[in-house]
C-alpha cells in the first residue's frame, strides 16, 4: 500500500478512537442514562484520593472510583509492582465503607481502572483496561446488576476503545490492520458477555495508493440468532452503526 494509503488509514484510526471518546456513553462518568435515578452525592467512605486519567510508567499512586449508579459503590484501588507488571487489589465498599468484596488482576500495567454502564442498564461496569503492544488495548470487564453489591468476571474485549449501540449491544472497535478494521458487537447472557457478530471494513486501494473506498461486511459470531436477524438484515443493521461508519471511507 502506498503512503498515501497508510496515512489516510491511520487518520481513521485517530477518528475512530476519537469517536468513542466523545459518544456520550464513552465518558465513565456520565454512562447512565437520564431516565436512570443517579445516586445521591455523599461524603467519599475512603481515604484515597480520587482515581485519575493520568498513567505513569511508574506505580500509580492508589485511589478510589465511586459508582454513579443507584448503588453507589466505591471500588478502592491499591498497586503492586510498576511499569507493565503493575498489579491492581481491587476492595469494594458499600456506601456505608463496609467492605463487601476483594479482586486481583495481574499484569495490569498503569492505566486507571474506571466505571461505566455498557449495556443502559442503569448499572457500572468495572472496567480494567491493560494496554498491549499493538494499539489495541485489552479491557476486563466486572458486571454486577439489579440490587447485586458482589462483581461478577464477565469476560474480556480487545480493541481502540468500547462504546455502545442504541440497542444497548456493547461494541468494541479493533484495528486488525492497516487494511482491516473489526467492530465487534457483544451482549450481556446473565453475567457473561456472549458474541453476537463482527462488522469487517476493509478499505480498497483504487491502485494508486490512495482509499477508493471501502466494503463492510458482517460475520456471525455464533449470536447472530439472538438479534433475530438474517445475516442480509444484520449486515444492514451493523455496518449502518454509527461505530462502525466512522471508520468507513
């Protein structure tokens, strides 16, 4: 592919990462939706500061999140270790400061855990991202819903960034390669994440180095049945996500 190709593409890559940052679900702190009570605001039940945006190739100092949902759950977050081998203990609190459960990931690296809601439930997802080599980041995702105080593992999502659909599918955005883009589409079975499918962009050269354009097509990730759509329909519905137009050319 030619320069032109490849800047072009990764001027997409820039948009689509700047996309789910400006959705109004990407921003942890304001993923509920209106109709969903927030909790009320009351005095922090921990003595660490709040958790930041800010990563550090050093140990980030601990701190804590707090839930903006009805249940109001603060997560205390310690680190062990620095750099890519920076391990996160992770104690969460009820709104009394009564500790209700302890988690340990390993190998975390630096960046902030945070909280989210995916799926407008009206409540957060714990949210641990790890970054890797390429410029996808790897994302553990805690789900606790209803009246539940206690996190569940969910599973895990690799991409540029999460976001989420206006039928409340959880959507992960990866660059497979400069050629290739995968949107995947999740939901939530209980406390698991279930794949449901995978919108494909793959841009075409018009043979002078430069974008001629670009194809979407979708792929059943053994979900397709749950969205009640042929796989035409779906390939109509998914590629036509705003996710997935902002990476089109």
């Amino acid at each position: 592919m030619g320069r032109k190709l490849a800047a072009v593409i990764l001027a997409a890559a820039a948009a689509a990462a700047a996309g789910c940052a400006q959705h109004p679900a990407a921003n942890p702190r304001s993923g509920i939706p209106a109709s969903v009570e927030r909790a009320p605001v009351t005095s922090p039940v921990s003595d660490l500061p709040p958790c930041g945006d800010i990563a550090s190739t050093a140990t980030p100092p601990d701190c804590y999140l707090q839930s903006r949902d009805p249940a109001a759950l603060t997560v205390e977050v310690h680190h062990t270790g620095t750099g890519q081998q920076s391990s996160v203990v992770l104690t969460v609190l009820d709104p009394t400061g009564e500790q209700l459960q302890t988690m340990t990931e390993q190998s975390v690296g630096t960046t902030e855990p945070r909280f989210r809601d995916l799926d407008n439930d009206g409540r957060d997802e714990l949210i641990i991202p790890i970054m890797l080599a390429t410029s996808n980041t790897r994302y553990l995702i805690y789900r606790a819903t209803g009246d539940a105080t206690r996190f569940t593992r969910a599973g895990e999502l690799a991409g540029i960034g999460l976001d989420t659909t206006a039928a409340n599918y959880v959507v992960v955005t990866a660059r497979d390669s400069y050629e290739l883009w995968k949107v995947q589409f999740w939901t939530f079975t209980g406390d698991q994440l279930t794949p449901l499918v995978t919108a494909e962009v793959h841009f075409l050269d018009d043979g002078t180095g430069h974008i001629g354009g670009s194809q979407c097509t979708v792929t059943d990730n053994g979900g397709l049945s749950r969205t009640g759509l042929s796989l035409a329909d779906a390939t109509t519905q998914f590629c036509a996500e705003p996710t997935v137009v902002r990476v089109m050319r």
